[in-house]
C-alpha cells in the first residue's frame, strides 16, 4: 500500500474514535452545564424542583414519596413474610396490586398510599384474628363475614372494637388517597399502566409457582399473613365459582330429609365414650417394623377384628378427622376450603352425631386438650349440639402431651359426678396427646415400655413406647369403668385420627419434611388408621362388613352400635355405605354422594352458603 493509502485509512480508522471523542466531551460539557443551571435554579427557586406549574407534586417528588411510603411494609415483608420465595411472591402481587391501582386511578401517589394501606390493615386485621380464633385472615371471611346480618353483628357484639378500629382505618385510607390525588397531578399513561399490569401479572404467576404449594396448616400460624392472604383468593374463586361450599349436584331425586322431634328406645341407651386416639395407627399396618404385639390389643374390636379406617389427612389437621367424625361429611368436598371446615361450618350443620344424641337424651360433653378458641372449636361445637367443653385450662392442663390416663381420669370424675344427679344418658368425647409429635426426645423415661426391635428408626422407636403406655392407659380406663360404674352400661368407641409423621419412612417420604410439606394421593396407605368398637357391660351389634371404613361414616357406626333408630339423612347413608362399600368421597360413581349432599342442602340440614 502507498503512503498517501495508509495515510488514508489511518485518517478512516481514527475518524470514528475522534467522532465519538468529540460527541462525548459536547454531552458531558452539556451535562456539566446543565447541572450547574440547574444547581443554580434550585438555589434561587427550590419550589420549582419539588411543585409542578399545576400546584401539585412534582414527577419525581411523587415518586421518591411514593417510595418512602413502601419502606415499612417491605420492611415487614422481609421480616415475617418468610424466605426469598415468600418474600419474592408477597412483593410482586403487591405490585401488581399498585399497577392495577395506576390503571384504574391513574396516580403512583394514590396507589403507594391505597397498596400500602391495604397491606397494613391485612396484616393487623390478621393478627387480631389469629389472637381471637387461632386462624389468620382469608380472603373468603369478607363472604363470610359480610354475607348476611347475622355474621354482621357477631363481629359488632364480639369485637366492637376491633372494627371501629377497622373502620377508622379505611375512612384514614380513604382521606389519605383524596389528599394524594390532589397533589398527584401528572397522571401516568392508561397505556403504560396497562402494560404494567400485564407484565406484573406475569412475574406473579411465576413466583406463585417459585413458592410453590401452600403448608396445609399455614392459616393457623402467627406469620406470613399477607402472603396467606393473597394465596387464599385461589380457594375462594374456586368456591364462588361453584355457588356453593361443599359440592353436590344440581338436582337430587327423593323427598326431603326431615328430622324427627324425638327418639324412641325400647331400654335405656348405653353411655358412649368415643376417644379421639391422637396420632394412632396400629402397627400391623406396617409389616417390616419390628415391634412388642402386645400393643395390638389395643386396635382390636369386641368382634376380635382391626377395623381400617381411611381417614382425610397426615401427620397432623386433626380437626379435619374430628370434623367427619362429628358432621358425617367428608372434608374433601370442600374442595380448597377443607382446612377450614370447623370455622366456616358453624351454625351452618343440622341432624349432626351430637344433635341426633341429643335428640335420644343424651348430655354431651367434650375434653379438649388445648384451648377452647384454637380453631374456632368452642363456636363448632356448640353449633353441632357439644355444648360442654372442658378445655385445657378447666382440665389442668400443664403439658402438651400429657399422658391419656390424665384425660381419661377426668372423664371417669366427670361420669362419676353425673351419674350421681341424673339418669340421663351421657356422651363424653375425650382428646388425646400423648403420641403427638414430636418424638425427638423421650417421653416419660421412667417408663420402662417396650419400643421397636433392633434396627427401628429413632422416632419410631419413641412413638412406639408412647403407644405402649397408650394402650396400658386404655386397659386401665375399661377398668376402672367396671369397677366404679358396675350397673352401667358403656359403649367405647375410639379412633385414629391419622398416622404420626414418625411413618414418613415406611410409606416411602422423606423423612426430613414435616407433616405440612407432605402430600400423598388419594389411595395412599398414609390415610390408613383404624376404629374400634367395645363395651364394658354392653355387647355392641355387628359393624360394617367392608375392607376400610371412609371417616365420614364414623357417626353412623356409632348410632348404630348404640342401637339408636337413625333419621332420614342417616338412613341414607346407611344405603350409600353399602352402595359404595364403605366408601365416601372416592365412591364410584360419585353420583350417589353428590346426590345426597344436593338433598342435604334441599332438606336445610346444611347451609352451603
């Protein structure tokens, strides 16, 4: 190449480096310029930086204000929402929360204040709920709540504080939003909103499913209110969407069930004590473990037999088993709703098990080994005819696993006491908790109880001493009911309300998760426990010729072992037993059980709405 050629693509090759040499030093000289201009503006009128000509806000005062705004409750987000996916699921639906108040009000100010606002009074509100009913807020408790005048003004009468609070803080809301959107004057374009909204919607949705499922019993926990908030509109769409609670068919052939005013029997019933077996499946279930047979007494009916029972939940929710137990309904046909059956179900159940003993003049009464409010129980109860609670504090409660014979004790004093004033037949429900997880540590060590055999997981080891001391405590209550009531007649029933997490390992789980992050289908050998029958002076009648029992007709079982007559609805359930063979909510066809559910509604022994 020539001289004047390589002078040429010298000059060619350097042109665009001097170009952008020259361009960036005219900006940054701009740039330079301009910020002085403006530092001197400031200086001279600082109001034209922070106000727009309009009087209202500047653009980027409402923004930093909007900004300032956010810092508490992301504040609270990253304190008592959870880890990264709580916290990652909880911001981008708040977002798009204030995205959708942009579209609609077309002011970043009003939606900082609106969202912000919101997320305060949804955590607050709660947190008082969780105070009074162990249970925080969900989406279907404004349904609920605000649906008719009588839920109105339970609210008024029992918490009349709380919600002129409430009502002090949306009327704040509401004046705090008319003031932004006074000074708020530059509106944001529908358009970008829009696209906002669409975008964060997208983000949403990931993170929804970065979170993944919902803990069963997260609504019961003092934590991670606004994001169980926000997961609960999923199960209240599902419900209003299909216009009703539980599910059943649009139309049912057959009269309606009525209820009968009274109930007749050729002798005097038998007592019933029906004992809820907290966290007990009998042994045999598992034909690997090594363990001391003498414990399979304890499963074992008058007949001689172990009788299944399939029962709605694992590891824990016990209130779901209790429920069936109470109401002969299954919970899963409450779709989404199942875990919160009790609370939603109040008031809203007729011809339940308490009400038909009831009916036969029976006292009814309960030992509940917690709190009378956990769960809202006191209210269910109450609604479904168990009027007499003893909770934990009336029983003298001092640990949370204390030992069967101590709730078995108080039920022999309380029968003991009734029968010397009344000839009335009594129901007594009794709770237990000492196979109650967790099995870390050695319940009672004194106890010299046989375990596992060689080889046997550490937490099954333990829960198999609880067992053993279990099934002592038991022989020790048929006892001593012969013994202190030798002319009355007793019908025992008890049960398993689900398997103890300490079968994680035999049923193929991780034995690391808890009982919330475990989910099992359907069929699963998990929801497999048992239900015994037996009597002390009473020989019970034959019991269901079926290879598992579903829960939901524990009620029935025990009308018919006492040899009570049965009511329209029970009746129906007798046939259905036999018709699905001791199924219920997986009954094939399901026909039968969504019929029976329609004539429920249709007869008014239950208020789906």
């Amino acid at each position: 190449m020539s001289y004047g050629g390589r002078e040429a693509a010298e000059a060619a090759s350097s042109d665009p480096a001097r170009i952008a040499d020259k361009f960036t030093d005219k900006i940054t000289g701009r740039i330079t310029v301009w910020s002085w201009v403006r530092a001197a503006d400031w200086g001279r009128s600082p109001k034209h930086f922070l106000f727009a000509p309009d009087g209202g806000l500047s653009r980027g005062l409402v923004i930093g204000a909007a900004l300032l705004i956010t810092l508490p409750t992301a504040n609270y987000f990253w304190k008592y929402e959870g880890g990264a996916p709580q916290w990652f699921f909880v911001s981008s639906v708040t977002l798009t929360l204030a995205a959708c108040a942009v579209l609609v009000f077309g002011r970043i100010l009003v939606a900082a204040v609106l969202v912000n606002a919101l997320v305060g009074i949804v955590a607050t509100v709660a947190w008082a709920k969780h105070q009074a009913m162990d249970m925080v807020l969900h989406a279907y408790d404004l349904v609920f709540y605000l649906s008719s005048w009588s839920t109105v003004g339970f609210l008024w009468r029992d918490f009349r504080s709380h919600v002129i609070a409430l009502m002090a803080a949306l009327v704040a809301t509401i004046v705090a939003a008319a003031i932004a959107y006074r000074f708020d004057t530059r509106p944001v374009r529908r358009q970008t909103a829009f696209i906002a909204v669409i975008l964060l919607v997208f983000v949403s949705t990931i993170a929804a499913a970065v979170k993944g499922e919902r803990r069963h019993t997260q609504y019961y926990w003092n934590g991670l209110h606004v994001s169980s908030f926000y997961s609960s509109w999923a199960e209240t769409v599902e419900t209003l969407w299909r216009g009703q609670l539980i599910e059943a068919a649009h139309s049912a052939p057959g009269a309606p069930f009525t209820m009968p005013t009274e109930c007749t029997t050729a002798t005097k019933p038998p007592h019933i004590i029906l004992i809820h077996e907290e966290s007990v499946v009998p042994p045999a279930n598992f034909p690997t473990l090594q363990y001391d047979h003498r414990v399979d007494r304890l499963f074992a009916s008058h007949d001689g037999k172990v009788h299944p029972l399939r029962v709605e939940t694992y590891g824990g929710a016990s209130w779901l088993t209790e429920f069936s137990v109470l109401t002969g309904l299954s919970t899963y046909s409450f779709g989404g709703m199942q875990q919160f059956v009790q609370p939603l179900m109040a008031d809203k159940l007729h011809d339940t098990l308490p009400e038909a003993l009831g009916r036969c003049g029976y006292r009814n009464v309960v030992f509940y080994p917690l709190d009378r409010n956990f769960v809202s129980n006191e209210k269910f109860y109450a609604s479904i005819g168990l009027k007499e609670m003893f909770d934990a504090k009336d029983q003298g409660v001092t640990s949370d696993t204390e030992r069967d014979r101590f709730y078995f004790g108080n039920a022999l004093d309380e029968i003991a006491r009734h029968l010397q004033k009344s000839r009335q037949p009594l129901f007594t429900m009794v709770f237990t908790m000492a196979t109650h997880s967790p099995y870390d540590t050695t319940y009672m060590p004194e106890e010299d109880v046989p375990g596992g055999g060689p080889g046997t997981d550490p937490e099954m080891n333990e829960y198999l001493r609880r067992l053993a001391m279990a099934q002592t405590d038991y022989d020790d209550l048929r006892h001593e009911l012969a013994h202190r009531f030798p002319g009355e007649r007793f019908l025992i029933v008890h049960y398993g309300d689900h398997q103890p997490i300490a079968t994680r390992a035999l049923l193929g789980v991780n034995n690391k998760l808890d009982a919330e992050d475990i989910s099992l289908p359907l069929e699963s050998p998990g929801f497999i426990t048992y239900y015994a029958v037996d009597g002390v002076n009473y020989r019970p009648p034959p019991l269901p010729d079926v290879e598992t029992l579903d829960v939901p007709y524990m009620p029935l079982v025990i009308l018919d072992a006492a040899r009570l007559p049965l009511s329209d609805s029970f009746r129906e359930r007798q046939k259905i037993l036999a018709k699905c063979e001791g199924r219920y909510f997986t009954c094939k066809p399901r026909d039968p059980i969504l019929a029976f559910h329609r004539r429920l509604i249709d007869s008014g022994l239950v208020d789906a709405h």
